[in-house]
C-alpha cells in the first residue's frame, strides 16, 4: 500500500513540475492543453478515478485476505 501512496504522490509532482519541463523543452503551454483536453473528455478522467479506485480496493481486499 506504501507503494501505492507513493505512486500517487509521483503523478502529483509531476503534475508540479509539467510546467516548468514543458516551458523548457519550448512549449510553455503544455499543462493548459492537457487540462483543456480532460475538460473536453471528461470519461478520461472518470476512467482514471474508477482505476484508481479498483487498485485501491484490491489492494484492501489482499491484504484483508493474508489475515
């Protein structure tokens, strides 16, 4: 599960730091297109927190099951 957080807390960062990578590598607009195309399809965003959400829970049922 500590993986789990910490793989969250990466995509977080990354999130933080697209920016400035994005204004370096020449194309400062970049956070705004990817926020402007999950406005745009919002079942992308869905599909992620259902993901997300299905990992969790097999997770908490794994580890319910080695007890």
């Amino acid at each position: 599960m500590v993986v789990w957080g910490l793989f969250l807390a990466g995509i977080g960062t990354l999130f933080q730091w697209l920016e400035p990578i994005a204004s370096a590598l020449g194309d400062p607009d970049f956070k705004a297109q990817i926020m402007e195309a999950l406005k745009g399809n919002p079942q992308y965003l869905a599909y992620a927190m259902m993901g997300i959400s299905a990992i969790t829970i097999i997770a908490r049922l794994r580890s319910v099951g080695r007890r």
